[in-house]
C-alpha cells in the first residue's frame, strides 16, 4: 500500500505515542504516506484527519497519553458512523489502517474491517491488560509501576500509624493491575473480579493478626471487585481498626512510559506497519513469552482473557 493511517482509541495508556511514532517513521522509512486520525473513532467520523511525517513524531517517545488525542464515539458503534468514517478515509486515500486501543477498540475495528474496504490491524494498548492472545498490552507495565509507587508511599504511612489501607487500582472487569501490584506491593489481600471473596472472612483474620502484634495490612481493590470506598468502611466497622481508603483512580494512567513500554510499543508500531503496508489484515501484535505473536482479531475481540489462576494462587500464599 501506498498510504496507511493510525489511530489511537479507548482510555489513553503510555507507550501509546512510543506506538504511533514507531508506525509513522516506519511508514516514512518505507515510503508510505501516512495519515493522524485525531481523537480515535470519532475524529475519523468528523473527518479529523491529518498527514503525519517523521518530524510530527518527535519528542513524543517520553510521553505518557497520546498526542493524536482519543475519544469514547457512540456514532461509531452504529453502522451509519462506521460507514462515514471509512468513506473520510478513502476520501484521502488511505488504503489501510493502523488502530491502538483496548478490547472495545478492537471490536470497533473488527466490525469496521466486516464493511471490507481495507486491512486493518490493530495493536493491544490499555493499561488493563486484558487483550486475548497477549501476555502484553501498551502501558499495563507502566500503569503497575504508578500504582506499586502509590503502594509503597501508602505502606510508610500506614505502619506509622497502625491502620488498615484499602487502595482502589483500576479494572472493571479485568483483576490484572490489582494482582500484580498487590503482589509486588506486598499486599495482604487483593480483591480482584475473577475471584471469589468472603469480606467478613477476610476481617476476622485481620482482627487476629492486629491483636498478635501486625502493626499494618495493605488490601488493594480492583475496581470490578467492589467500591474501596464502602469496602474500607466496612472493615473499619467490622474491625474496629482504623481504616482509609485511597482511590487512585486517573493518576493510574498518566505518566511517563516505563522502558519496557516504549520498547515493546516500538517493536510492535513497527510490526504493525510493515504488515498492513503489505496488505495483512485483520491481526493483533501482541507478545507472548517475550517474542511478538499475531492473533487474529476476531479471536482476539471474541475471546475473553482470564487471570493466570497461579498469580492468585501465589497472592494467597504469600500474604
Ligand atoms: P480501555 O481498555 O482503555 O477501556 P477500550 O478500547 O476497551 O479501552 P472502549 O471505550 O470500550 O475502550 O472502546 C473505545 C471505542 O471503541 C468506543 O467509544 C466505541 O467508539 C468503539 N467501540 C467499542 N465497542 C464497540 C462495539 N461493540 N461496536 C462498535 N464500536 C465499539
């Protein structure tokens, strides 16, 4: 192909613009015109679409969020705003199309890829890494590093003071930044969607163990597991030990990108690139086992990952 586009979609996640910058230089190294789609699905419906080269990337690999903006469409969930926005693109003459989002994301280009048109590829980028087929999404490695910081700071001021902290993390359906935070973090308990819990369980051992000398317990909350908030007065009732909750919520997603984000997001935007300039469609790059894999992206948005039952094995036995 002659001309690509990309688009990022979905809540924004760091690493993304490390992503569009390694699909953009590789579309200038190859010679391939390549085109911005501002502000995700909806910008390509209202026609937000700009020619990007080598330069428009710059200084963008350290920053967290995205620069091509993104947005939630509801037009785009119906048939008539998909159609819209493939008739902007081939109004450019873009010939296939780059998109960096999560599931929902994803599902959007499965859908707009069903009109036919042109190929389309698609890159796992959330911090709730609960893309099938992937051990990998943009910015989950950098969102559990905010979140294990937030932990640690909470963990110096909960042992001065003998207290109970609740720490809410993202993951409406997905236990993945709970688990692995609240695991490197040390956590007692991490509640998480997947998991069954008994709360009144859970404050009974906490009672025996502030009355054997604990001076502190960290209990991290996915969101999907039940609000910190009622969850934390609830302890603190049914303990009688004092109880805070910390809501971490959008500092989760901000920040500069870990390492491993701009790298994987580099290897993959480039990936992505050199596949829908020569034609595939209808993939995800992902990594499994440190190596890049594809996947197709119906299975991929039909398909629904589930937690490594080992992780919640491993939290209970350490805590
Ligand atoms: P995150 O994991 O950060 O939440 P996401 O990509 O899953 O990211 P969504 O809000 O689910 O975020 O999806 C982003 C956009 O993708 C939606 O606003 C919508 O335009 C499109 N989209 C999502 N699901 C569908 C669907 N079933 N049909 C068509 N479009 C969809």
């Amino acid at each position: 192909l002659k001309s690509i586009a990309v688009l990022t979609s979905g809540g924004d996640s760091p690493g993304m613009n490390a992503a569009t910058r390694a699909v953009v230089r590789t579309a200038a190294f190859e010679g391939v015109k390549v085109w911005g789609i501002y502000n995700g699905y909806q910008g390509m419906i209202d026609d937000e679409i700009h020619e990007l080269t080598s330069r428009s990337v710059s200084d963008v690999i350290q920053r967290g969020g995205t620069f091509l903006g993104t947005a939630r469409s509801d037009e785009f969930r119906t048939e008539a705003g998909r159609k819209k926005a493939l008739e902007n693109l081939k109004s450019h003459g873009i010939e296939g199309l780059v998109i960096i989002g999560g599931d929902g994301s994803l599902t959007g280009g499965s859908l707009l890829s069903k009109l036919g048109g042109m190929p389309i590829v698609g890159l796992p980028g959330t911090i709730d890494n609960d893309v099938w087929g992937t051990d990998y999404t943009i910015g989950a490695d950098t969102a559990v590093n905010t979140i294990l910081d937030a932990i640690n700071k909470l963990r110096d001021t909960a042992s001065s003071h003998r207290r109970i902290i609740v720490i809410e993390v993202m993951g409406r359906k997905s236990g993945w930044l709970a688990m692995m935070s609240g695991i490197a973090g040390g956590a007692e308990y991490i509640l998480v969607p997947e998991a069954k819990f008994d709360l009144d369980q859970i404050c009974r051992e906490l009672k025996e163990s502030y009355t054997d000398g604990r001076r502190y317990s960290i209990i991290v909350v996915a969101e999907g597991a039940g609000n910190g908030i009622e969850i934390g007065k609830q302890i603190g009732a049914k303990t009688g030990i004092d109880t805070r909750v910390s809501v971490l919520g959008h500092i989760q997603r901000g920040g500069s990108p870990s390492v491993e984000d701009r790298l994987k997001a580099s290897i993959l935007g480039e990936r992505a690139a050199l596949a829908v300039i020569s034609g595939v469609s209808n993939v995800v790059f992902g990594f499994n086992s440190g190596k890049v894999v594809s996947i197709d992206l119906f299975d991929s948005v039909n398909n629904t990952k589930t937690l490594d039952p080992e992780l919640v094995r491993l939290a209970r036995v350490l805590a």
